[in-house]
C-alpha cells in the first residue's frame, strides 16, 4: 500500500481548532461545551461494572488455551447469548476475536485477494473504508435512499432509509463481499425481510460472502424489527410474512444456521457482535464472528477462518475468562443502554418532525437534515452554540446538510443540546 498522505483536510483542522477554543472558554466559566458525538457508555455514566466478573474468573487469566476459535467455554458463553434472545448457533460456528475491526481483517484476507472489490452501504461508517484500504481491497458502494412512507400531514416515522436493492446490480466482477450493517451506522436502518431475502438471492448469485454487521443488535425501538439471523428461516425463494415472528428460531431455522443441505441460504453468511456494544466494554476488547455455510463450504471455510486467526491468536485469556459473566449481565445492562436511547429519542422527535429526522430503528446514532451545507452547520454550531456534532459528508450522504449525532448522551445534556441546535 503506497504511503497515504495523513495531513488534516482544512475542515477537520478548523473543527480541531474550534473545539479546542470552546473547551477553554467553556472551562474559564463560558458556556457549556455540548459532545453530541459521544460514542462511549463509559463517558456517559453508562459504565459496565466489570469488577464482579473479574472476580469470579481472574484465577483463569493465566491460564491459555492455545485455539484458534477461541475457548469453548467462551465460545459456549457467546451460543448461550443467541439463545437467550432466541437465536440457535453452536458453540462450533463461534470464532473470537480481539474486536469487530479484527473480525473484519480476518474475512478480508480469508475471502480476498488485493485488489477486489467489497460492497458497502452509502451513507455509511468511514472505517469500513479504511479496513478495506488497509487490506488493499476497493470499496463498492450500494446505497441507502431516504423515502416516505405515507402521504399527507407529516408524522413521526413517515420518512425512513430503505436499502435500494437495485444499486447492487451494478456491483463489479470482483467483488467478494457484501458488507450489511444492521442496525446501521448512522441512519439507524435495520433490514427488512423483504430486503433481506434480495440481498441473500444476490449474493447467491454472484458468489458472494454476506457479512452482517449487527454490533447494535441489541438496541432496537420498534418491535417489528429483528436480528438478521431470525430471517433464516424463511429461504429468498420462498414467501415470508414480514410481521411474523416465532418464539424461538426452532429446529428448522437451527438446521439453517448449521448448514445442512437444501435447507438454508446458499451463500455463506458471517455475523460480527461483540461486547463493545452488547456490554458497553471496547476496553475489554473481545469480539466474534457467527459463521453459517453451506454444507459443501462449511469445512473449508471454518479451515480458513482459523487459519487466518491462527497467524495472530490475539485474544487475551481476561478477555477469553470474561466472556461467560459478562454475557450473562448483558441484558440487564443493555436494558440501561436502551431506556437511555429511547428517552433520548423521543426528545429529538418531539423537538424535529419526520421530514428533518427519519425513522431510527435500531442502533446509537440519529440524522438529522437541517439543510445548508453542512461542513458550515457543524462548524457553526460548534463556534455559536458550543455543541460539537458530526457533518453529513463524513458519512457520505449524497446531499449537503445532513448531520449525525449520538443518542447516548445523559438525557438533560442531549435535551439543552438539542435546544441549542434548535434556535
């Protein structure tokens, strides 16, 4: 990879300076500087308490099971986290790793060569970019188009991002993967099964490898949304209905993830998480990989993936120790996680109608569109208002003045934030 050039573009230097001036001010008695940006439960009052977890399994922290998928007792912790929000994967499909990042360096260099392509969403998170450019791989996009949903007096959630399923026929011959975050970074999207019974028959027939990135699977505001893994069970060619949804996934839908011939997708399917978002710990920094593959692909691709983390063996015994009490609290803390979301969320709808804030289904993060350009409003805002935001083109909107910010924030900041960005 030839040398990249890593100089500030001059809205990033500017913003940089901004922020800087404002904190000072804010810090000498002005007015209060505002994140809108925060991504961390750890710099919102959200923490993880990991010392009962620490407690219960430090004894095994010096202890290394030298596996290239991990151990099987923090493997059987990660199969027991799918059941318990009714999923059905084996501790065998399960393949750790020390971050979702890493899980995608793995797929990269397990199922590419330099040079091809991966398909990714626009809008879109930019590190997607920056994993692909560091394997040597082209990013392909396919997009996410804002529609409305109902005609006549606007209401919350008459407008929502769809997956324009037609974009992807355009992809190149050299694609290898189809990279579908759900729910996504920014836009709050989560797939259909409409969406997801084309984007599967797609990939079946190009040859390609889904990868679903459902990080924010856990946080979902609407009960008709659902993980991706649940659409297993109906295959593309058949008809699903989109409100149905069974207790629990079943011997059928088990089968599926398992591979068996005949009975599910036949493209391989890889499902990233991680206790970055379930549990809120990035420190702790343990990821995984779900794989599902067809019966005929199944042995050499799992051959594959382990070799490739064979090479590295990068997850920590904590990490590995950690898994089994930390999943088991997951729901419990993803409960605190999720009223936050909501109580923040409905603060923004009342204060923006659909039309300037679509419909968010799921994740961490709203858009907002207030028009303008929105390199100006998110410098303006910063300088005027002292409130720091995310600018639209960072995340590749295809118009000006959208801006992304973080549902987390502690709920009287968000709401003087919003007030700010407001007036």
């Amino acid at each position: 990879m030839k040398q990249k050039d890593l100089t500030p573009t001059p809205f990033f230097a500017e913003l940089e300076r901004a922020k800087s001036e404002v904190q000072k001010d804010a810090a000498a008695g002005g007015l209060a500087f505002i994140d809108m940006t925060v991504s961390s439960p750890l710099r919102v009052g959200l923490p993880f308490d990991v010392t009962p977890a620490v407690d219960a399994v430090k004894q095994e922290f010096n202890l290394w099971d030298v596996n290239p998928a991990g151990t099987l007792k923090a493997r059987e912790a990660v199969a027991e986290y799918y059941r318990s929000r009714g999923g059905n994967f084996t501790p065998g499909q399960i393949i750790l790793t020390a971050s979702t990042s890493e899980a995608y360096s793995i797929l990269f260099k397990a199922f590419c060569n330099p040079g091809d392509a991966i398909l990714t969403p626009v809008p879109g998170y930019p590190l997607l970019d920056t994993l692909a450019e560091l394997e040597n791989l082209e990013c392909y996009p396919y997009f996410l188009k804002l529609r409305r949903e109902k005609a006549g007096k606007e209401r919350c959630g008459d407008f929502r991002f769809v997956l324009d399923t037609d974009s992807l026929l355009s992809a190149p011959s050299n694609a290898k993967i189809l990279l579908l975050v759900c729910p996504h970074n920014p836009t709050g999207h989560s797939v259909s099964r409409t969406e997801w019974n084309e984007v599967v028959r797609f990939c079946e027939e190009r040859n390609l490898v889904l990868v679903v990135d459902e990080v924010f699977g856990d946080y979902r505001f609407s009960e008709n949304v659902r993980r991706s893994w649940e659409y297993v069970s109906c295959h593309p060619e058949e008809h699903c209905d989109e409100g149905s949804r069974p207790e629990s996934m079943g011997p059928i839908a088990s089968a599926m993830l398992q591979g068996d011939e005949g009975s599910g997708p036949r493209c391989p399917i890889v499902w990233l998480n991680g206790l970055s978002k379930i549990c809120g710990s990035p420190q702790v920094k343990l990821g995984w990989m779900a794989v599902y593959a067809p019966e005929a692909m199944r042995e050499s691709i799992h051959e594959t993936l382990e070799y490739v983390a064979d090479a590295y063996l990068s997850v920590s015994a904590p990490a590995q120790a950690l898994a089994a009490p930390m999943l088991k609290q997951s729901a419990a803390y993803g409960a605190q996680i999720s009223e936050r979301l909501r109580q923040n969320l409905a603060a923004l709808w009342e204060k923006f109608p659909s039309k300037y804030c679509p419909e968010i289904l799921g994740g961490w993060y709203a858009v907002i569109r207030l028009g303008g350009d929105d390199e100006e409003q998110t410098l303006r805002l910063l300088k005027e208002k002292h409130v720091l935001v995310q600018p639209g083109f960072f995340f590749d909107f295809d118009e000006d003045g959208w801006i992304v910010i973080s549902l987390l924030q502690e709920p009287s900041v968000f709401a003087e934030g919003l007030r700010r960005i407001c007036s």
